[in-house]
C-alpha cells in the first residue's frame, strides 16, 4: 500500500493523527475572498450612462409635472443599484480631515442643496429690500 493511502486509512482507523487545524484566515487571505465578480465595464458604463440619462429625463419632467416625482425616485434608486455593482454596495463616502473617519455623501449633497436654498432666499430677500446679510 502506498503512503497516501497508509495515511488514509491510519486516520480513518485512528490509528494516525487527523489533519492540523487550519489557521484563521489573515488579512490578504479575507481581501482575496471578497474580489467582486468579474464585470464587463464597457456594457456597464454604457447601461450607467442611460440610467443618468433616465433620471435627468425624469427630473425635468417632475419639474413640469408634479405627477412625475415618483418616476425620479424610482431613476435614482436603479442608478444606485446598477453602481453597486462596481462599489461592492457601499456609497460613496468623504474622507474627513483626520483621514479616518468617512462620511456619507449624502450629507455633503444635503449641505449643499441648503446652501443653494439659502443663497436664494438670501437674494430674493435682497431683492424685496431686506438686509440679508
């Protein structure tokens, strides 16, 4: 009987030590078993690119019929569903200043819609002869 088989059979029968235990994995080896599936990106760009152009399409027409807002959320939540396939279903984040922390991109977006929203109430109310300061 050959040594493979002698091996075998002597864990088998008991009469030979079962295989080591296997370490827990390390960091490389986890990274390795998180590699996303492979992606076409040219027929991902080219479906992201009509996506962006259905939510522009969607918000114009919510703009001229209020009807239609339900359309632009729908847009937005397939252009982010088709971007996790690329970001591994996180979103996007910002590094903050002490380059550990992350924050969500969507307070950043949120601060800014205020800023615009508050810029033009600023003027409108400059304009009325308020003092906006």
């Amino acid at each position: 009987m050959t040594y493979p088989f002698k091996k075998f059979f002597g864990v088998v029968l008991g009469t030979a030590p079962g295989p080591a235990l296997r370490e827990a994995p390390g960091p490389a080896e986890v990274r390795l078993g998180k590699i996303p599936d492979v992606v076409n990106t040219a027929a991902w760009y080219e479906e992201h690119v009509q996506l962006c152009y259905d939510l522009q399409a969607a918000a114009v027409r919510a703009v001229h019929d209020q009807g239609a807002e339900a359309e632009v959320g729908k847009a937005h939540a397939a252009l982010l569903a088709h971007a996790a396939i690329i970001n591994g279903g996180s979103g996007p984040v910002l590094l903050a200043k002490d380059g550990i922390h992350t924050i969500p991109f969507e307070r950043l977006a949120a601060a800014r819609a205020k800023i615009k929203v508050l810029e033009a109430e600023n003027a409108r109310l400059r304009a009325a002869g308020g003092e906006g300061t």
